[in-house]
C-alpha cells in the first residue's frame, strides 16, 4: 500500500521556536506529523492542515518541556510545515474572544481542509439542538445548509439530538447515506448537497456535551474511515476544552457585570430611602404634615429593593437547580386585583393608568409566592417601558389554561430582541439605559416554566407590549 507522507511545500521558514507564544499547541501538533503508518495511509492529505489547526485552538500548559525530544526527529521541511499552520493558528487564535467566536472559528477551520460541509450544534435551553455555525465550501450552497441546520435543530429524536444527549458519535458511508436520503426528512438536502460521507461528532467535557459537529465530505473518491473518526473525536474533545473555558470566562465577565450592576440598583433606593428618612425627621416635614407621604415613597424604594433581592435569589436557585414550588389553591383573578392594588402607587409614579380586567376564572394549583414574582415583574416592566401611558393586565380561562396578559402602550420592541430578552443578563435596546440588572423577564419565563406553562411576547417598535402568560388547569397537566 502505497504511504502518504506529509511533505511540506516548498519556502522559507522563521527557526522553529521563533513563535514562542505558540509553544503550548507543539505538544498537540507533534503527534500528527510522527503518525504510524497506518494512520498516515487512512488520512487524505488535505486532512491534515486542518486537524493541526483545529487542534492548535486548544491551549495546553506546561507542555513546552515535551518539546525537545520530538523537534529533533523533525526534518527542516516538517518544521517549516508546522511553522507555516502556527501562523495560521495564531491568526485564528488572535481573533477568539468569546463562544461565539469559537465556534464559528470551528466551523471554518473544518471546511474545506476536513470537510466540505460542516455544522455546529449547541444544546438550547430545552436541550434541543441549536445550530450556532454553519460552513460549505461553496458559499452558494450555504443559505440551504441554513436550512439543514434548521431542520435538524427542530428535531428532538433525531442523530444530533441522540449525540448531545448520549455523547456518541456516528459514522456514515454512502451506503448509510444513501438509506438515510430515502427515509429521513433530511434526505433532500443531503442528496441536494451530494454527501458521500458524514461523521457525527460531539464536543464533550467529561460527561458534560457542549456541543455537536457535523462534518460532511462529498468526494466520490473519499469516504470517512474509523481513523478519521478517532481524529476528530481526539481533536474536538480538545476543542471542547477551549469552549467550556471560553464559555466559563464569559460567565465570570456576566457575573462580574452583574455584581456591578446590582450593586448600582441596589444603591440608588438605598439613597432615596435615606434622603426621605432623612427629610421625615426634620420638624417642619412633621409640621407640614407631609408624613404620610414621606412613609409611602418609602414603601415604594423598600419595594424595589426587595424584588431585585428576591430576583437574585430565584437566580442563585435557579442556577444551582435547588428551587422548589410550594404549590396551593389559587384564584389567580384574585391575586391579580390584590396585586395590581398594591402597585397603584408605582403605577401613579410612572404617570400610568392602570386598568384590570379579572374576571372568575378556574382556580389553579400554583405557587402564589412565585405567581406573585411573576406579575411584579411584568407589571414593573411595563411601568418602565410603558411610562406616562396606560397599562392593562387581564385574566381569562381559555381551553384548558388559565391566560395572564400584561399590556403597555410604550416604546415597543424591535423584533430581533424579542427572544432575546428573555436571557440572563439581557435588557431590552432602548434609546437611553434603564435601570435593571437584566434578570426580570429571565425569571418571570423561568418560573413559568416551573409551573408547566408558557410566556410569549408580542410587540411592535413604539406600539407597546403584550407579554402573554398561559398557566395549566390541574386536569390539564400531564
């Protein structure tokens, strides 16, 4: 059988350890050019520029001592070869700053050197795949490898599915291929995209899988072997590791954000709390009879602070997994009117006319504490948002659910945020900065969820929002 070598092209080259500051990824990279012969014979050549890259993407410490002993078997053209991926790797590598970053990079280093069509899955909030990068090697080709991603990330039963959720990957030939095209929705696109060869590859961190690629090859003469298969799991189990320590950088920095930011929100009614303290001491405040008054704008920052406080805390529980319902009989009309009661304070502060349509509705078993959470949180939301214009909040019985809506007259919300602003950390693009640490409506779905139901929002850019809450009747809850 004939051997593939990996032979350099021809030019010149720095001293092999000119790039000192990418000595880390020689520990990775040095393998791949000492293969036993049987590996080098199943890889084809363009394989392997892009296997050292991607592999150069992971940072390895304290490897620079393992360094010495394998760069003097290395002949003059081989390290001139590794010299010339470093600086590939370190382009690469000098862009990525985020997750997001990463994967795309990911994407593109795979396509075309060891594949001609690629696609990255995450696991989305519901642990449904969610495609997060998509490569062809020819650009025309990729609006439909959207469409092949959009597919597969709907499906929850599907190959991708079973490997973000198992962390097992999967090899196919043509004549696996050829099967799958007649018996799965996919088969268009992979007939359409002349795939050959397919392999199924996660992106796992011990038990934990942050991710999925899917490497397809349409070469008539090339199919995926069981090499290239241990290759790539190696290598994205490597990759792997870069994206749990990107994504854990990016957490640190929201965390850190997030201490800021409620130490901001947390501060500014402790200071008016203070100042009207403060103001209600002095005797003309009491011989001008404005105590009263005083007292409720004190209730009022009192409010405020205990809502962020108890945010963080469904935070912090919902993070750790340790939140619990308390569930009991309630009568959601009810709490509704009770509620929109207790805001009409805030509601006047915020020149906004509050309106409540709770008629009888069929009591549920729900966590009233939580419930309570959940309608502050919009209520303030809209009070925000919706300042100076009148608010509505309903309760109804529809089929088997119980429907909250909560509707301002405000400034609306561009489309593209709509999902977005559900997220952690995330607030709604406004013209000037609103207070917030960004975690309401990430609570509010997240608690609804808790109780098996749904939230939706509907909004048009100055036209206001309706944020739509559904809640199970018992008899309805599987």
């Amino acid at each position: 059988m004939r051997r593939r070598t990996f032979m350099p092209r021809t030019g010149a080259g720095l001293p092999a350890y000119a790039l000192s500051g990418l000595l880390p990824f020689l520990a990775l990279v040095l393998p791949l050019l000492s293969l036993p012969s049987q590996y080098a014979d199943a890889l084809p050549l363009t394989f392997v520029p892009g296997l050292m890259i991607l592999g150069s993407l992971v940072v390895l410490h304290g490897a620079s001592a393992r360094l010495i002993a394998p760069a003097s078997s290395l002949s003059r053209h081989r390290v001139e070869r590794v010299e010339a991926l470093f600086t590939a790797a370190g382009r690469v590598l000098s862009s990525v700053q985020s997750p997001e970053m990463l994967t795309t990079a990911l994407s593109r280093i795979c396509v075309p050197e060891a594949a001609d069509a690629c696609l990255l899955f995450i696991p989305g909030e519901d642990g449904s795949p969610k495609a997060v990068a998509t490569a062809h090697a020819c650009v025309e080709l990729e609006p439909r490898l959207g469409d092949l991603a959009r597919l597969l990330s709907a499906s929850r039963e599907g190959r991708v599915a079973r490997a973000l959720s198992t962390g097992q990957g999967q090899r196919f030939d043509r004549g696996a291929l050829e099967r799958l095209s007649r018996e799965t929705p996919e088969g268009q696109f992979l007939r359409a995209f002349g795939v050959r060869s397919c392999l199924i590859v996660p992106l796992a961190v011990g038990p934990q899988v942050l991710g999925v690629l899917v490497l397809m090859s349409t070469h008539p003469r090339h199919s995926y072997s069981a090499v290239d298969q241990s290759f790539m799991e190696e290598l994205a189990g490597r990759a792997a590791l870069t994206l749990d320590n990107a994504r854990l950088r990016a957490e640190a920095q929201r965390t850190l954000e997030l201490i800021g930011v409620a130490a901001h929100d947390l501060g500014n009614p402790l200071f008016a709390l203070q100042l009207r303290l403060r103001r209600l001491r002095s005797p003309s405040a009491q011989a001008e009879g404005r105590l009263g008054e005083g007292l409720a704008h004190a209730e009022q920052e009192t409010r405020r602070l205990g809502q962020l406080v108890h945010n963080l805390l469904d935070l912090s529980q919902l993070g750790t997994g340790s939140l619990t319902l308390e569930p009991e009989p309630l009568d959601l009309s009810a709490l509704v009117r009770q509620l929109a009661e207790r805001h009409a304070d805030q509601a006047q502060a915020s020149g906004c006319t509050l309106t409540v349509d709770a008629g009888p509705s069929t009591p549920g078993h729900w966590d009233r504490l939580r419930l309570e959470r959940v309608l502050t949180n919009l209520l303030s939301n809209a009070f925000k948002f919706g300042r100076g214009a009148p608010v509505q909040v309903s309760v109804q019985d529809e089929a088997a659910h119980t429907v909250l809506r909560v509707k301002d007259h405000g400034i609306g919300i561009a489309p593209e945020a709509q999902q977005r602003i559900f997220g952690r950390f995330e607030r709604a693009p406004t013209p000037e900065r609103q207070a917030g640490v960004g975690l309401g409506l990430y609570i509010v779905r997240q608690l609804v969820h808790a109780h098996g139901g749904a939230i939706r929002v509907s909004s048009q850019p100055g036209q206001g929002t309706e944020f739509t809450v559904s809640l199970p009747h018992p008899s309805a809850r599987v």
